[in-house]
C-alpha cells in the first residue's frame, strides 16, 4: 500500500495527474498475448525463476510465454510437462539458452543458480518406476536454488535397505518420498526425520493402485506426523515446495 | 465317490433296495431349520469346531443353530459379529458352556483345544484401536487350536518399535497384520518374514481412511511378496486363515 | 551411529562386557505398557511436547500413555481428537495440569512454551463452520513454540473480504487453510504468498462435498505452486507441520 | 472506478488528505464481528434480501449476523437450513420479525417483497418427498421478488400427469426440477419448455440413489438442451438463481 | 432324479456293471477342449442355440468350440463380440455357415429360426447413437426364435416422439429399453406399458456419463415398477433374456 | 386411438359438444390431492392391485392416497417401505382391510387374490439376513397374483445345499435371487435353470459390500445369461417383476 | 390446445372429416429418416437454428439429418462433436454453406444470425487449456444470437489478473466459467457479480483432477450463490443456455 | 543377532578393529547399482530364486539386475511383467539361460527346480480369459518349487462342470481362484475345500465388470471361510503365496 501512499502524495502534489494516478494504480502486473496473461511479478525482475505448465501448450505459445517473461527481464524459466517432440520445436526456436530433460519431461531456460537455500532438500523414491517423478522434484528444486541429493529404490517392503540410509535421512532439511503402489514410504520417512515430508504419489502400479490414488489416499492418512501431500506424479510441485521450505 | 461305489455295491449284492440307495445318495448333510440350513459336516461330527456368523441373527436363531449342532454332535461352534446384549441373551439359554469375549465381539460354545498346528500364529497391529479386530483373529485362531502371539502398536511411523520384534516376526509360521489409516504395516510385515502375511485393514482413521478403503487399497498394492488381504474388520477371516495355514 | 562406535570402543578397551553392549545395542527407545508401545525419543527427555492420538484410546489408557511420558521426563503432552465426556474424566485424574479445549477436541498437559519460531502461521478459514478445525491447527502450533495469527470467514466467494487482508497473507512464514465446500481458498492463498500454504480440507458442506472429499481434491489439484495437502479434518496435522516449518 | 477517480480528485483539489483517501480506498465492505466476516453490499443499504448459511451456525451466532445486518440498514434476511430447534431460539430473540418454515427448513427476517421479476419461476417434482427441497426453493425465490408457481408429484413414471401441466410449463419464465431417484424429471422438461431448466438433485431414494449422486448424475447427462444443476438438496440455490434469471 | 433311479435298477437287475453305473453317474455334460470346456446341454442336443462369448477367445478357439458343439449335435451357435477382424478369419475356416453382423459385433452359425415367442419383444433407443447395442439385442432375440421390432431415437428429451409410438409399446410381451447419457427412457418406458421392461445402459456420452453408469443408475432407480437392468452394452444379455420371458 | 376417432365422430354426428369434447379429451387419468397426483388407471378400476411407496410419505398421506384409490374403485393397495410406527397409526384409520408385514415392511389393503399366473415364483436367499427382502419380493408376487416359493440359506459357499433343490430351481417360471456380501448366488442360479433370474441385491455385509454395492456389481456382470437386476434391497420391484413374467 | 379446439369445430361444422382431423391429431412434429427422428419444431420453420449431437454419426448421417432439416425450412445448424476428418467430408457434401471450428470441434450450416439477445454473454477461462471448450460456449451462442466477449486465463491463483476484469465481469448479463484443476473460478466469478454464473468443468489437468470430476465437483460446492453447473467439458451446452437466459 | 555378538567377541578379543567392526555392523545386505538396490539376501547365496518386477524397466535395467544377482551367487531369476519386445532384447543379451512365457509375460532365467512343497498347487479358472493370469501363477509356483495343477473354464454359471473336479479340488494342499466378471468362483471353492483358497481378481469383463474391480469386490465379501485376495491380474503374487503355504 506504500505504492498507493506514493501515487495519492504525488497527486496531492501536483507531481501527478489525476489520470495518470489513476492508470498507475490500475496498473496490471501482467501482460496480456491472447491465449495467457503472462505475470510479470516483481521477482521476476529480480532474476528469480518464473513456471509455465507446458501440458496443452504449443511449441509456439510456450515460446510465446517464455519470449514475453524474457522481455520483462525474467532470465530463467522453468517448462513443466513438456515431452519431447514439443521440447525439440521450443529449443529450435529458443536456443542455446533452452535445455531439456527427457526423463523428468522438464526443460529450462537459463542457468542454474548457486544454491542458496538452508540445506539439502533429499528425495527419495520407493521404487526404480518412481525414478522419472523425482527427478522433476529435483531438477526443480535444484532451479531453485537448493541443494540436492537422492535416494532410489529403497522401498518399505526391504526395510533394510532404507533405514542404511538414516543418517542422510536424519540430516535433510526437507524429504520428498516418490512412491507408487501402496505408498508406505512417506510413513516411514515421516518417522525417521523431525523435518517436513511431502509426500509425492505415483501412478505406477497396476490393478488396484488406480494410477496413483492408492498411493494418495494411503499418504494422507500417514500416521506419521509432518507429512504433506500433493496432487499425483506432481514431482514439480513437491520440489518447488521443499525449495520454499529450504528457504524459510 | 467311493461312498457311491459302495452304494452301487450294495445294490448290487441286493443287500440295499434301490429306494434305500436313492436316499443315500441324496441325503442332504445340512439340517433345514426353516431360517437356516445348518450344515453338518464329517469334521462337525469329529469335534471340529463350527461357526456362526452371528451379525443379523436374533439370539433365538443363533441358540436354534447352536442346537442343532449339537444335536449333531458338535460340541464347539464359534459366533461372531455377536453384541454384548444378544449374548446375554444367548447366555442365559446356552449355560455355562457359553463364554462371551466384549472386545471382539465373539462367543465360543465349548472349551478351546490344545494348540496342534505347525507353528506359532503371529498377530501385530499398527495402533492400539485396531486392538479388538486383532483379538478377533486370535481367539478365532485359537479356538481352531493354533498357538497364538500378539505384537500391539507398533505401526511403521515408528519403525524402531517394529524392528525391535524382527525375531519374534521371523520365527512365525503365519503373520496377521492389522491396521488401519495407510496399511503400511503389511508391506514391511511381507518384507521381514518369508512366511504368509494375512492383512486385515481396519476401519480405524478419518477423513480419507474411508472406513478402512484406504488401508485396503494399500495391503491389496503391498510392494511385499507373500501378502494377501481379507474384507475390512475381517478379524475372524484372518484368524481361521492363518490357522488353516498354519495346520498345513 | 557414533553411539554404536563408543561403545564398541568401550568393549574394545575392557570397560563394558560383551553383553552389556549387546543390550545397550539393542536398547528398544520405547516403553511397553500393554495396549501401546510409548515412544521415548530423545527430544523428549529434553522438554518438547509429544502427541497422544486420542480417538480410540480409553480415558484409562490416554492416563496411562500420558504417565507414562511423565516418568521418562516429558512434561508436555499434547492429546488429540478426545471429546468432552473423556477430557473429563481424564482431566480428574491428570490434575490441574491438564486443560481442555472443546472446540478443537484438543487437551494439552503441561505449559505452552514462548514462541521460539521463525515468524507466524497463518490460519486462515473459508468460513465460521471450519473455525473448530482452524483452532485445531492453532492450538497445535502454538504448543509447539510458534506464534499463531488466525483470519476467519474470507472464503473465496467474498474475494475482497479476503484481499483486505493481504498484507498479513504476505507477511506469514506458513499459512494454514482450512476450508469445506469447494476448498478454493488454498488456490488463492497460494497466489497471494510466495509461501507454503498447507491446506486442511472440511467436512464441512451437504451433498457433493462428499464430507469433505470435494474440498480435498480441489486443494490437490490447486493450480498455485507451494501448496500441500493433510487429511480432511486433520487441523493438528497442519499445525503440526506449520510448526515445522516455521522451525527449520 | 468512478469512485477511486472522485477520491484521487478530491486529494489533488486538497479537500480530502492523503491518510483519509488511504482509509477511503481501502475500506473494506464488510464487518469483522469475530466468527463472521459480514458483507455489507450496496444492494443490502437498498433493501435487498441478503442471506446466512444456517447450518453450522450457533442460533447466537445467526442472530450476531442478522443483527450486524439490520445495523447496517438492511431490513430482510433469509436463514437456510436452520433447524426447528435452533429457529425457536433465534426466533425467541428476533421477535415477530422473524419467520420459520419448517418443511423447507428457511426462516425469514422482514417482509416478503410484491414480485417483481419477468414472469413465473416454476418448481416441479418428482415426487411427494421431493417436496421439502421445492418448498426451499419457491420460498428462496419470493422472498427475492419472484412469482412462483409449483407442481408436486409429476415423475417421469407416469408421463401423462407431467404431460398435463404442458401449458403451465410452457408459460414459465424459469423451470426448477426437483427429483431424486433417476432424475429424468429434467430431461423431460427440458423437452417441453424453451426456456432455462435448473436442475435440483434430492437426496430421495435407497441403495444405489447414493443420497441423490445418480439423480444428480442423470441430470448433469441429460440430453436435453438448457439444463444446468446445483448442489443436491439445493433448493436454495435453485430459487435464489431462477430468481437471478427472472430478472434479466 | 429318474435317471439316478433308472441307473440304479439297472444295476439292481444287473444288467449294468457297478464299474459303467459309476461312470454313468459321474458323467459330464461337457465336453473339455483343453482352454474351454463346452457344455453339451440336452437343449443343444434338440437343435436350440448355444452362445459363445467371443470377446478374448482367438478364432482358432471360437472355431474349435463351434465344432465341438457341432459334433455334439448343436446346428446353431451365437458368437458375441467378436470383432470384424476375427470374425473374417473364423468365417473362413467355418464357410457358409457362419453369417457376420459388423454393427452388432455378433456372428452366427445356423439359420435363424421361425419365431415361436408368444408376442412380439420389442426393442428401444434413446439415440442414434445406442443402435449398435440395440441391434446386439436384437439379433440375439431373433436368433433365439422371437419376433422383434424396433424404434430409434426416441429419447425423453423430445418425449412427443416416443409418445407417438404408444400403440407399439404397449403392444410388445417385453420391452428392450437401450439408452446412455441419463438413461430416463427406460422409466417413461415402464410407465407406459405393464409388460417388463429390461433396461440395457449404453456407454454413450462424455464427461460424467462414466462410460455408462450413469445410464445404469439412472435405470436401477427407476420410478417406474417392472424395470431391471442388464450390464452396460449387454445387448446380448437383454436380448437373450427377452426372448426368455417371450417363451414363458 | 379408437377414443379419440369415438368423440371425433360423436362431435362430428353433433351428439357432443366441442367444449365436452376437448375436456374428454384432455381427461387426466389421475386424481391431484396436493402433495400427490393419484393413477387412476383403467387396471385400477377393474380390481388390480395399486402400489404406494411409503418411504416418505406421513400415515396421513397414506392414508388419504388409498382412500382416493378407493373412491375410484380400487380395493387393492400395496403400501412399500412403511414401519411399524407409521403402519400402527395407518391401520387405526384403515380398520380392519388393512394388514402389516413388519419383516418385509410392506402394508396391505384388501385380499390377497387366488394365483392365476402361468407357474411358480421361487425366492431363494444367499442368507438367513436377507430375508425380510425376501419377504418383501414373496408378499408383492402374491398380492399381484402368483403362487410363491421360497428357499432361504442356501449361499454358493455350502452349494450342496443349493443344489439338492435343484428341482424346484427348475420348475420355477421365474427365480427371483436374493443375495449380500459377494452376490454370486445369482450366477450360480442362472445356471441352474433356463428361466428368467431376477436378482436383488442387500444391504447384507460389512466393510468392503459397502451396503450392496458389491452384490450389485457382481450380478450386473453374472457370467450366467437370463439375469437381471434390480436395486439394493428393492424385493417390491422383484417380486413385481417376477409376477409380470410369470403373467406373460 | 387452441390446434385441439379448431379441429374440433372444424369437424364439427364439417369442413374437416374425422380420418383427416385424426391425422391432424396424430401428426408427428419429427420426421422418421431410420437411425433417428429428426423434429420439425415450429421454431425450425421460423429460421431458428437446430442442433445436431455428432459423436456417435457417421458423416453420412449428420448430412441425411442437415438435409432433412433444411428440407423443412431449417436453414441454421449447429453440429456439435464433430471432428476434423468427419468434417471434412461432411463438408464436401453440404457445400459453401457448412464452416468448421477445428478447436472447438463445432460445424455450422447458414450464417450466424445478428445478436438480439438483452446483453453480453461473457466467457472466462481459468488457463489456456480450457479454451477449446470456452469457443464451443462462444460459438453456441453466437450462433444462437448472443453477443459475446471473453477473458482467457485467469485463474484464480492470479487473482490480480481476474480482478483486473471486473468491469466487464459485472456488465456481463451472464457469465460463463470454464476451468479444468480445482475449477475454483466459478465461485470467485460468483461472488464478483449478481448474474447467473453456468460454470464448465473442464478435463484439463492430471492425476486427481480425474478427467473434470474435480473441477465439476468443485464448482457444485461453490459457496456463491447463482452458480449453475453443466457436464464436463460441456461447452456447447453453456453457450446455449447462457443465449437462453440472455434472450429472456 | 549372534552375528552382533560374534562381532562384539572379536573386538572384545581384539581380532577385529573398532573400525572395521563398525563396518560389518553397518553392512548393507543390497547392492546399489543406481537406479536400483538389488538386495541380497542369504537365500539367494543359498540357490532360491529371486524376483525382478519388470513392468517400468528398460530390458538394459533388467539385464543389469538380473547380472548383479548372478555375480552374488544367485542363479534363478523370475522376471515378472515384461512384454515381449523387451523380453527379446533381454534374452539376446542373457542367453540361453533365459525363457520367455509370452502369455504370461513371464521371463525366467536358470532351471525349474524338482517340486519339493507338501503337495499340490491347483491354478482354477472362471473362463478361458483368465487363463494368462492362471499361467502367471503357474510359472511363478513351479519356479519356486511346487507342483502344480490346473483346471481352466469352470466357472459358476455351469456349476457341475466345476462340480466334476471336485475331487481335485479336495485334495489340492493350496488352491488359486483366478476369476474375472463376477468373481464367484472363490467363494464356491473355498466352501468345496477345508484348504486356503487365494483369490485372483482379473479384469476380464467390460462395463461394470471395472478392469476386475467388480471380481476384487466379490471375492473380498466370499461368504466362505479361508478366502483371502491379491491384487487385481496379480497372477505372480498369488503363484508366489501358494508356494509359500505349500512348503509350511
């Protein structure tokens, strides 16, 4: 509201005309190309990474997204769903700047950042078919400025295996637990660590997993306290939250 | 077959009338008492145990069928899904012979045998409030004369209070895991032991738990091998199935 | 695992028997009272508050749980989801220690402590039904060292009721919300702070709401980044991991 | 804008100061009283009926509302699903204001205004049950200004009732249908009128009625052109919205 | 039971061994091909029609039934949801015999016979759309020896043209009601004739139609008395079943 | 149509008036008591029984229902889904012509008639707790007419017991099958005769039957052909059903 | 029934003969082209635009239909679900007259007609993925006579993007919301004006989105009042009743 | 752990370091080959077979696991889910040790051992689609040990064809039901054995038979004792359970 103080100060003024306050203070902070209203937020131009959700997306309008975030000084742009004819098509164009990554089906534009934020974010999959999920929480963490680390395959039913892994478990600011199937393992990790889990179901399984809802349902009802969920195979949406955490 | 070679034999040799013979072969071995055809089995008549499943019974049916199996000599029948007000009732006509157990919600008529079976039958559960559905499955296991161990609230939250048991777990001969909320507890369960697991969801949780849906959808997607579930607050269909195994 | 070194060192030089260390080894970090295994974590023996889940426990069995973490040094305790008639029973035998909030189905023994967390969480309601479950959340967080702001009533239907507190939205370290019905608050939230936003879905509605189930899918399938998602009605899991994240 | 252009004016000609301008743009149309964020419209000062969610509502907290909506000059106040018990007491404080009507589970605060909409709002049923939820709708839309006109007990079962309501049908400036079990009540007045269809699902019905998702289901795939549905027992939202479009 | 009697004389008298008696009773009325075992009813044996489900059988395996029922007296055969591609294969190796209907999915082995039913079954669809269903109905109805008629596209969005065709209908010994979408057709059906209604949903539709189930509950909460419901798109079934009642 | 081409000529012939005419032809079959449009139907007035479904009707709308069905002739009224308090207070206003089945919930007014339908309607049950929807199919078929039999607890787990009543499973015109839990006495049924199977699924269960849903489901995909189904619990529209085909 | 009244006292002054007057009253308004019945409203002939649902046709068929409309004065269709290929040969055989909408999958025959309806009708999209089924609104409604205007892709996780149309949102006479996610746009847009809102879930999204239900769900819940809701993805179906209302 | 103590005695006797004590202690039973842990476990030194679920894995994933077994001395691998293109380049690589079952997308590598279970593993199908998910259970029990029998096509609805195998039936040690549709088999099976019956749900079927949901359903209620249920076409799992009981 200091804006607000500033614009009816310099009307008060003189400074200002009526018109042009009023203008001001309707000012969008997005811009509009047809198909989408780009926001061109005030971190933007500040160097931060800005997200387009490239699912139902041309090649051209992603460009179109990235061309108008760039021009309102947003160097780095994280692509989200993107598969790879798409990507092929949005590279030609964007250039060197653009890079992709198939498995995680991300694509940036820009470099990644130092990473600045408090710790390690860690992720961690129950399963090898979990493996393309998290590497979209990490590679977007990661974009974000985190430091990452992870950990595959280490799945409740082999015990074992994962509690090998305690120390690292023990040390992480925030856990990201991949899981499909019966999705078990956020409970686990959730009883391992005293820091935040989010939990990431994955539609991987067959017959009763319901592509993920399993694995959701079983998340939400973790008895372990701490553990949060998001939507299915949303790796992204757990990486950009744990990056948040890493940076409180 | 051999009861009808033996039939055939006999009206062969003219020492059994073709009428005599017509009735054996269709004796019917169940006992129609209007409501209910009770069934009498061989193993009835060997002092095998029976069961009634008593949930929309009146204590006049259940006490007719009791009855009648006695009559039949059974001396050992198993109610279940019976309340504390229809037993009193049941009590008071069937005598001493009738005990009733408030927790799971069963009655035995009939004293419990010594164990016979193979091994021990071991029964966990993930929180103190899927307690009564586990007492099911034990006195069911028991009554069908199988040796009985119980591990109560050691879900998967807090896996060190699991693992600490890791000898008692793997010297079962058959596992019961009962749980309710997300059902992890079969998943590891399966993966410390060799042996059978019989995972019974419970109705226990909130929200999402459904009702014990979730903790089902979980056990049926077990990453475990060795894993197979029965109906939602199944205690006793655990307990007879563990105790069928476990007299293999 | 520095433990494990010493006292293998220790053994190693004589001063502790071959089976002393294998029982301190094996130490299991809880104790066993029958229907519960008591946790007996560190963090407790140093004053930090533990969780009782009270749903299905006896009013006998929360006393029991709760001395039970006294006599190992813990003197706060937090009791969740026990209503009325049990709060006052186990409020008679756990003395003046002991209060009861009957909104938020909570009882907490022991003082809260100052608040010792980064900044505030936010508690933010769609509407005057979900104030039970926002007071959940608060109540949670604040026993657990956070300092707790709360906005009742600003559901989405009403936008500038909502946007009228901007300010206090944008200044949270965490916001909580809590919302039935069309669960469309998270989004907005989520859009007006660069912060995590935990959402708790409501039973709160008729008809499609599913009891809650609508609210819950809606704040899955939020379209702002940084929101996660707990049970429905679960306004101490999102305390709780507000709490959290306010701590890292 | 109008009005922000008129501020910003009043600021430049110096007859208004910058701190009261600041209040000015940012006073917020409602009142905070604690539980209740309550919306203060224009259209309230003007006399419009303005409306409070009964359910979850305290009588004290219903009568907090209305009370901070009579001070604020708006003189009639429909209350939804308030039950019997909770109407007598508000009833007791409001005085002879206030109206309850037991069926539809409304009460009114002020007088029912002349209509002054188009036409006639037309309420149909399917069934006898099916006539609570109608008497919520047709009461919803007289008190927002609207004639309303009803037909009880038409089901699609017995075509030729329906049938002979054709002209009143016809006339109607807005159709309500309310059904439960199949719900093919819409379909077929879809059929019959050209005009808007608002389609009220009812939880009427057993077993697979699912508490009125297969009438809402049916409704949502007819396969008549210009129908729409609310909620399940909506009839609020059906009459306030036929009100909405008799006004055009 | 004759047959058991008549054995057993025979071998009282001695003119059969106990050896062929035994085989004699253990006879079975099937013939097992390895995949399948082919019931060989006496019905077969008196010229009626046997019904393959063709869905997931290979043609060397529909074929190799064909024959097997052949040589077991069976001159007419049914084969459901084959697919063109199969049915062109299994015609060839099956010759003249063997008739295709491409819309309906169905193939045929054998003439058609004369109808012998006692009215007339008469089949139903809301669209255009449910013909292909309609016309598996109706086949198979014809095929078991049933006059069939037919009216499409008389949904109850436009009820004046199903009205327009009340004379037939009331005319029918059995209706075939096949509709998607809300599926209402088959209660205005029930209302309009006293004879029985079988109700086939068809997974016509987009969006909540769900593949059908919203047809299929529509059409179990049928205000109208005398409906019941096949399973979505089992033209086969309704029609089988109507020509079972037809032959009352 | 004759009707109609019968007043056209009277008009024609002048031995009718336009006006009487147009009223004739407009004539509505049904009587409007308000909350209820009454069927007057021809079937009525020649001594058919007429049907009141009783769910949510007070006994006072009972009651004034079957007195108008009197008034047009009707003698014979089936009350569905009427309990026993309300059918107290109907039979003090009915006298004497009124009759209650408290187990099948069902009201009668008037006689029951002497059978003239074609065979036998056979009801089996699955279990003894699905008998009161048993009852309830059993009273509706007998009321409408038929000769009735009955089969109760004769679930496929114990098949013996089904099978040595084969015969009258044969015999039967129509079978009406009543069965909870996994519902596969339908199938079973199918296959044991060449009849119509009527199935009705209950309520009869736990856990995961989810309230019939899973009987329902599993004899909507009966491998048998001849069945239908009708909804949960529904043993009116069965055994209504059944005696419409057993009419034939 | 005025038509009733002139035939009548047409026959009765002889100037019609009872067979002629007996086919005036029998005439069907639809005429009988096999696969369906096309209706002849009055409307048609007084150049209103019909629609045809083109899913499930053949091109064949959606040409037979054109033509039969056109052939009775139609001269406006609007086909609906038709897809590119079938389009194409659709068009090669109605000529210059037919246009095609490939995004929205619509085809019109004849001009679009001047708008004569009250106001504008307004189309809002919550992201770009929703436009597709938002032109399927437009282009129904401006074919239907309606002036439209639209706002792509503010969502409401960018609040300050939809706020800043609130202008035109409140002019609007209705409003129609499209959104896929959590479809949390139709209460925000509810509350924002005093319009009736017919909100579109849409199948954008993934994992629990489950194809729209989400969204559909959603928007049933909404806590604004005047919110409507149609089938998922719906498009057609909101553009012509929001031309409906606007035209009241 | 005599293993601990083993290591503790040798530090105590200074035959081992602190450190390399710690190593041993820590010893991770899994080798971690990146994308996978492949455990090793002392049965696999021992010769048993172990287990490798293909369905997410590249053939090169596969190839990989399966050689890190064989380099720890494990020499029969069961690969389950692979299809057969994979299956191809997999066994190009692995040689003549490797076999592929393409109906039931079975792979192994090494020899099928002697059976050495109590007695006989009976594989039961409903219906000839069944049968690659019976295959999978086959392969999966003589993999692992046990002789194995099978009887395909008996489903309920021709209940003596299964009735003829009744003898097979009683003298199976363990029996798998594998049944899509209604899944009725497991119940009539588990009341003709006394032994554990595992139920394999297989999503054969359409409509609302729910890809086997329906059967899941259905043999979770089975009214008989000893029923107990895996996932949906978990063939392997069910094959795997059964060896399990079988050498008790």
């Amino acid at each position: 509201m200091t804006d607000t103080r500033k614009i009816l100060e310099e009307v008060r003024d003189g400074r200002v005309s009526v018109d042009e306050a009023l203008v001001r203070l309707k000012t969008k902070p997005f811009e509009d190309i047809g198909f989408a209203k780009v926001d061109i937020h005030r971190s933007i131009r500040q160097g931060a990474a800005e997200v387009i959700y490239g699912e139902s997306k041309t090649p051209e309008q992603i460009c179109s997204v990235v061309e108008t975030l760039k021009g309102n000084g947003c160097d780095r742009v994280l692509i989200t769903r993107i598969d790879a004819e798409k990507a092929e098509e949005a590279g030609r164009r964007l250039g060197t700047d653009f890079e992709y990554f198939p498995e995680a089906r991300l694509a940036t534009v820009g470099e990644f950042p130092e990473p600045d934020g408090k710790g390690t974010v860690l992720v961690v999959t129950g399963g090898t078919s979990d493996i393309p999920v998290a590497r979209e929480a990490e590679i977007t963490a990661r974009f974000h400025g985190n430091r990452v680390e992870s950990i595959y395959d280490v799945g409740v039913a082999g015990i074992h295996r994962l509690l090998s892994y305690s120390d690292k478990i023990m040390e992480a600011t925030v856990v990201v637990a991949v899981a499909g199937m019966e999705g078990a393992l956020a409970s686990v990790l959730g009883g391992l660590t005293d820091r935040p889990v989010i939990a990431v179901p994955t539609s991987v399984g067959y017959g009763t997993s319901f592509g993920g809802l399993t694995a959701l349902l079983s998340m939400l009802n973790s008895c372990a306290s701490g553990v949060s969920v998001v939507n299915i195979d949303n790796g992204f949406g757990a990486g950009y939250l744990a990056g948040m955490i890493n940076h409180t």
